[in-house]
C-alpha cells in the first residue's frame, strides 16, 4: 500500500511569511498526526485527528498554528507568521485504530525560517 | 505527564559489535513500547514494538523486551552492521496519544 505523503520536502521562508505543509495518509486510516521535530529532539505532537475531527490540539500554538482535515483525509498544517524558533521538521503520520496502535510517518518537511 | 528516556548519544560502534540502546518509560497504565529507525534523509519507520508486559518485539535482529518491573524497553542487536548507522527513537502510545524520547544516534564503522 502507498505511504503517508507530504509535500513540499524542504521550504525556506522569512520570518513573519506564512507557509503551509500539506498531507495524505494511508487509505483507510482514521487518525491522522502532525509532529514537530526540532533537531537533535524526538517528535512532538502538534495535533491528532480522528477524521475530521481534533482529539488533541494542546501542545499546537494557536496563536500562529492552524491545521485542517476537512473530509477526514488529507490534512494542512498553516504557519503565520512563522518564526525562527518554527525551524524544524515537521511530519505526518497516520494510524488505524483497529489495526495497533503504530503510526505510519511520512518523509517530513523540512522548513527552515531565516 | 507520560514520558520517555532514553540513553544519550552519540553512539560508535566497529561492525559486528554488540549494541545496547537504553530507554525507560514513565506512564500511567499500560501503554504499547515501540522503537522506530530515522535513516537520513527519511522519515520514522517502525522497527519493533510490544503491546504488553514480558512480550519480545524483534526485527531485522534487533530485539527488545517489555519489563514492566523496570519500565524499561533496551534495544539490543548481537551483531551490528555499517547499514544499521540511523538515529533511532524510543516512544510509548497510550490512549492513542505517542510520546517519543529524543532519540539515539548510532554509527556503525567498518
């Protein structure tokens, strides 16, 4: 089966410019990730769907962060303004609830703000 | 809040060494233990996981056993290989919620 897709692979903004990721998950899966993964730091969870609805959105800074799943598939993940500190990998991972609990990561965009 | 620890790196090894990479587990409950592999240039995959106390996940001739008694979780590999060189990451789902430690870089040499 095809993997967890994103896009773009890599973008180079300027802070206070505003940059969105795009995601697909696996066919099927239910719940969808978006993690942050600064360098040299494990992921940190951003968001959880489960369809088109947020399970979790605590450690997502609201100020500046957005993200949408409006048909319980892809996703977008919308940063404005950005900051320098927002320099990260950013990943998407899907999961089926019935089928475990491992999540499916994609290859991740790697955004840089200078 | 639930949380992962895991040893700190980086870690260099010569081909055919024995590899140990620590990690203990803070959570309430009983969460499933995973271990994913980041080789560079590419996202998190899956390399084992266990589900509950005493289970064995292995992979690829990695292995590692869920002990509850010491919240632990220790990757452990007998022979390691060049292309094992990868960051790997130890993580905890618990209620559908993954927390992952910061990770452990491994470079193997021939």
């Amino acid at each position: 089966e095809a993997g967890v897709a994103q896009s773009p692979r890599y973008k180079i903004i300027e802070k206070r410019q505003s940059v969105a990721f795009w995601c697909n998950p696996i066919s099927g899966h239910a719940t969808l990730y978006w993690y942050q993964q600064i360098l040299g730091q494990g992921p940190k969870l951003l968001i959880q769907f489960q369809n088109n609805g947020v399970v979790d959105d605590s450690q997502l800074p609201k100020d500046r962060f957005s993200a949408e799943r409006l048909k319980g598939v892809d996703s977008t993940l919308k940063i404005q303004p950005a900051k320098l500190e927002d320099s990260a990998v950013y990943l998407c991972a899907s999961s089926h609830p019935r089928r475990g609990t491992e999540a499916f990561f994609g290859q991740g965009t790697r955004l840089t703000v200078v | 809040g639930d949380s992962v620890t895991q040893m700190e790196g980086p870690v260099t090894l010569s081909e055919e060494a024995f590899l140990t990479i620590n990690c203990t587990y803070t959570a309430t409950g009983y969460p499933s233990l995973f271990w994913y592999v980041q080789y560079p240039g590419e996202g998190l995959q899956l390399l084992l996981k266990a589900t509950k106390a005493d289970d064995k996940g292995s992979n690829k001739g990695f292995e590692a056993t869920y002990r509850k008694e010491t919240t632990s979780f220790h990757l452990e590999k007998g022979s390691v290989q060049v292309s094992d060189s990868a960051v790997y990451f130890c993580a905890l789902n618990r209620a559908g919620k993954s927390t992952f430690g910061d990770g452990t870089t491994l470079t193997v040499k021939p």
